[in-house]
C-alpha cells in the first residue's frame, strides 16, 4: 500500500486510496511535472510477481495508452518500476454507472439509449484499433456531471484470465456480463464485447442483469445454455426495435450478434424512429430447434398408446460367402504399413521426433516495439530478423510501432524459424482541403506538420481571412512530416480603416456590429466597478463604449492576430 506523500518516478505524488479492485488499488496523485491531478492504478502483489500476466499486462496497457476518444478515459503512462507496475491514467470524479444505476434503480429509453450508445462509440473507436475490452460491465464506466460516458481498463481486463470464477468479488461481477464463448473458455472477440454491452443495455432498461447464481460459476452456465428473459415481459411499452437491440447483441451464437459495433450503433441510433415503429421480434433459427420434430413425435406415439417408434420392415440379410482368410491379412498389413508411412511423414515434416512438437504460432506482433516483438517472439521459441527491419510512414501505425510481420500471425513455424517486421516511422500528415477556412483555423491544423505556410491577400466579397486558393500542395496528398514543407494561400484581403470616434457612446452592441461589418475581430470587455463608491457606481453609464484599444481616431489594420477591444460598465 501507498501512503499519501509518497514519489513515484520524483513526479507522481500519492494523494490518497481512491478504490480498489479485484487486480489494483486506484489512488490519487498529483503529477508534478505536468501540474495535474491523475489516477494511478496499481497492480496488486499476486499479480505483480507474476512475470507472464505482467508482460501481458504491460502490452495491453501500453496499447491501451494510443486509444484517443471522448468516451474512453485517457491512459498518460504505463510504468515499471521493479516489482511496483501501475497505470497513470485521466483521474475521473464522478460516480460509476452502476453506483448510478442502484440510485435510480432502472432509466427510461431514452437514457439508457444515450448511454448505450456512448459505450458503443468507446467500442467501436477500440475495435478499430485492434483491442478488445473484456471486460465490459456498468463498473467499469463512468459518468461526468455533463452526462458524457468514460469507459475505464481497456486493454487490461485480462486478470479475469488469471482468476478463477469463484475466486473473487470482481469476477463474480464480471460474470453477469460474460458471453457464453468466454465461459466456455474460448478467446474474447469483438461479438464478445457486443454481448457484454447488450447484457449492460437490458440492465438499464430493467434495473437488474437478466441472470443471478449463488456462485458466478451457475451464473456462467445460464449465460452459455438459457435464453435471455424478456425485456418487454418487464416493460411492456418499451418498443420492439429496442427489445431486438438487446436479441441481436446477446445471441448465443456468435454468428448471430451484430457483426460489428458499428452496425450496433446503427440500430441503437435508429430504434426510436418512426420507420421501426412496427418492428417484428427478432428470432433465430439455430440448430436444436430441428428437435423439435423428434420432440413432437414422440409426444404423438405416447397420445396413442406407445413410446416406441414404429417398427420398420425386416429385411431378410442375404447369405455372404466368407472370404479367404488371405486376403483380410493382406488387407490388414496394407493399411498398417500406410498408417506408418503416414506418421513418419508427419514426424518429418514438423520435426517431431522426439515427442515434442515443434511447429509454433507466430503471435500478433502489429503495435509492438520491435524490443516486445522480439520478446513475444522468442517467448513461443521464434526469433526477430533485426538485420532485416523494414522502417517507413505509414498511414495510421504511431512511430517506432511495428504494422506488419512477414510471416503473418498465426502462421505456423517450426521452432527457432526468423520472423521479419516492417515498423513505422510515423504517420504520414494527409493535407486538407483549406478552401474557406479562416486562415487561421488552417494554422491550427497544421501547427505540429512542419509545414511553412505562405500567404498572399486578394481582394475578395468573402470574409477577410478566408482562405480563397490553396497552392502547392495539393488536398489528399501525403507528405513525411520529419521534412519541411510549404503550402501557399491566398486568403481575401484583411480591411484597413479607421476607428470613428463616433463609437465613444455607442451601445456596445451596436458598436461591435459596425466595427465587424468593417472586417475587424472584436472582443468586449466589462470594467470593474468594484474600487468605486457607491454614488459613483451608481452614477455610471451602462452598456455604453467608454474606450477602445487601439484608441478613437487610430488607423486600424486587421490581420489574424489584431482584435479592437471596447469597454464598457
């Protein structure tokens, strides 16, 4: 445990215990260098001095780390410092959604539809990316005090691999959400997540997850061999497209379940409107129902009288002349010697002589450094090919990330065989189409692309500042940001006029719509009256222009970075 004061990294400075988990304890801190509040999270014992989980952790945070989305909290830094491993992360104030959900006990359609849907978009956004959460439940989000959604532990929900399902509160929690492919045992998938997020959608709805055991095994088997209750059974006015939502998401066939969170979002996005208002309930025909038959004639034999099936015609077996004891020999020595053959093939082929097989799967290696490439690589008994690392700009991979191993993951190997990797040298910086941007809107975006910005006026009836043509480089070009660039634009021209002192007077807003219909930026500001007396306070006029900067009378030149102020009480 952390005691408040304590430094990690000379930066991080413990606050104090926020919460913990069934895998870390969450404290506050304070990072010093950058002057912010942040959430450290940190691995607790039994999982720390375990090497493997914690460099499986560690490759899921930092890949957790890349995601950017406002529905997903932000992951600063993943840190390894001896045995303490721990995540820094965007510190988070509100109340999660499932404390949320206990006080109003279930929300009405449209709200848990607005949270659905935000807890969707975090999906997707990941997804896209190649991570899985795993661990999707109400637990794990939480609500601002402006309503938006932030999805915690992406990437590093794993720990559930390393627990069994009686073993603690955490999973007896994440259980409730489970799909039943997990619960079998098999590796999580985006159809996973979607389950997760379905099984999240009903309990919105209904106030309670849609199954409950004494133990989270029972409640993994009702999850894998139990249909989902119905929702409309609780609510009978909740609409049928919302109802179908929740069917397609929770199928227990994964074939089912919506291919993609994308296609999730559509329907989440569209079940309310008009067009579904008479929606049939979705069904799926899955393979036990052709039992259904069987199930039907059986119960037609009892009504008459019987359980047995009808007998069928004996047919008389016609008399086989026994064959030469010979030739069963032979036949028999024959496929014994092209079973041996078939075997010693197979030993020759995969190197499996002495027992042990030697043919290894390539792991995932797209995203990783080429240090934790080599690393996951020698771990399955492969070996990196550094004298052959392909580097280029790529147009979605960060810097120094791999985007390609040749052979692909997932092929299989014979043991100590060499895998190349392609890693990338950055993005490429995709030029826009600035035509009608402001100037300096186009300045904004390309602040970070090395890009030398040249700028010509022409006269124009466009807004001063609008960026008329675009030269050089031309729109969906791709340039390496490591070199310097130029881009050219002709913007209409800024006016240049004189501040009437007319304006001293003038009712502020008045005075700012004729200086903007002259072309120029204007800010207003209030003076304080707070060091004046009573009387005088009193006695000042209001929302009336007392000066301006640049002063009354000044030769005014609008350009990108000039504004006139005006002040008033």
């Amino acid at each position: 445990m952390l005691n408040p004061g304590t430094y990690l990294q000379d930066r991080y400075e413990i606050l104090g215990r926020i919460g913990s988990g069934g895998m870390s304890v969450v404290y506050k801190a304070k990072c010093h260098t950058l002057d912010r509040l942040v959430a450290i999270k940190v691995l607790k014992e039994e999982f720390a001095s375990d090497e493997n989980f914690v460099s499986k952790f560690k490759m899921e945070a930092q890949a957790a780390a890349r995601l950017s989305h406002p529905n997903i909290v932000n992951v600063y830094d993943v840190v390894d410092e001896g045995d303490l491993h721990y995540i820094v992360m965007e510190l988070m104030e509100g109340v999660t959604l499932k404390e949320y959900l206990q006080k109003k006990g279930h929300l009405p359609w449209q709200e848990a539809l607005f949270f659905a849907q935000q807890i969707c978009r975090a999906l997707v956004h990941a997804h896209s990316r190649g991570i899985i959460h795993q661990d999707i439940k109400p637990q794990n989000v939480l609500i601002k005090d402006d309503g938006t959604l932030k999805v915690v532990d992406f990437g590093i929900a794993l720990a559930q691999d390393a627990l069994q399902l009686t073993q603690s509160d955490s999973v007896m929690g994440s259980v409730h959400y489970l799909a039943p492919e997990v619960a079998r045992g098999e590796a999580a998938t985006r159809q996973s997540d979607i389950y997760s997020l379905g099984i999240v959608f009903y309990e919105l709805l209904s106030g309670e997850v849609p199954f409950h055991g004494e133990q989270a095994v029972q409640i993994a088997m009702k999850h894998m061999r139990e249909e989902i209750p119905s929702i409309r059974a609780l609510n009978p006015q909740l609409p049928q497209a919302v109802e179908n939502v929740i069917l397609r998401a929770t199928a227990k066939n994964k074939n089912f379940r919506y291919p993609s969170c994308e296609v999730m979002l559509q329907d989440l996005t569209t079940c309310l409107s008009p067009e579904r208002a008479n929606e049939p309930r979705v069904v799926f025909k899955t393979p036990s129902e052709g039992n259904k038959t069987i199930a039907m004639d059986t119960a037609r034999r009892k009504e008459n009288g019987s359980s047995r099936p009808a007998a069928k015609p004996v047919k008389k077996k016609k008399k086989r002349k026994k064959k030469s004891n010979a030739w069963m020999t032979l036949l028999v020595t024959g496929l014994v010697v092209l079973s041996i053959a078939a075997v010693i093939f197979i030993l020759a082929l995969t190197g499996n002589w002495g027992g042990k097989s030697q043919l290894v799967e390539v792991p995932p290696l797209n995203n990783l450094t080429v240090e934790q490439a080599a690393s996951a690589l020698s771990d399955v008994g492969l070996e990196l090919n550094r004298s052959e690392i392909t580097y280029s700009l790529t147009d979605d991979v960060d810097k120094d990330r791999i985007y390609e191993s040749d052979p692909a993951a997932s092929t299989m190997l014979t043991n100590g065989s060499m895998v190349k990797v392609k890693v990338s040298l950055g993005r490429y910086v995709v030029i826009e189409n600035y035509v009608g941007m402001k100037i300096s809107e186009a300045r904004e975006k390309l602040e970070s692309a090395n890009i030398r910005i040249q700028t010509a006026q022409e006269a124009s009836d466009s807004a001063p500042g609008t960026i008329l043509r675009q030269e050089l480089l031309e729109p969906q070009s791709k340039i390496d940001p490591q070199k310097t660039n130029t881009i050219r634009f002709v913007i209409a021209a800024y006016p240049t006029f004189q501040i009437d002192w007319s304006i001293k007077g003038m009712d502020v807003f008045e005075a700012q719509s004729l200086l903007e219909g002259q072309g120029a930026e204007v800010i207003l500001s209030v003076l304080d009256t707070d060091n004046m007396s009573e009387e005088e306070a009193a006695s000042v006029e209001r929302g009336v222009v007392i000066q301006c900067t640049p002063g009354f009378g000044t030769l005014y030149e609008q350009n990108e970075e000039s504004y006139i102020t005006l002040y008033y009480y």
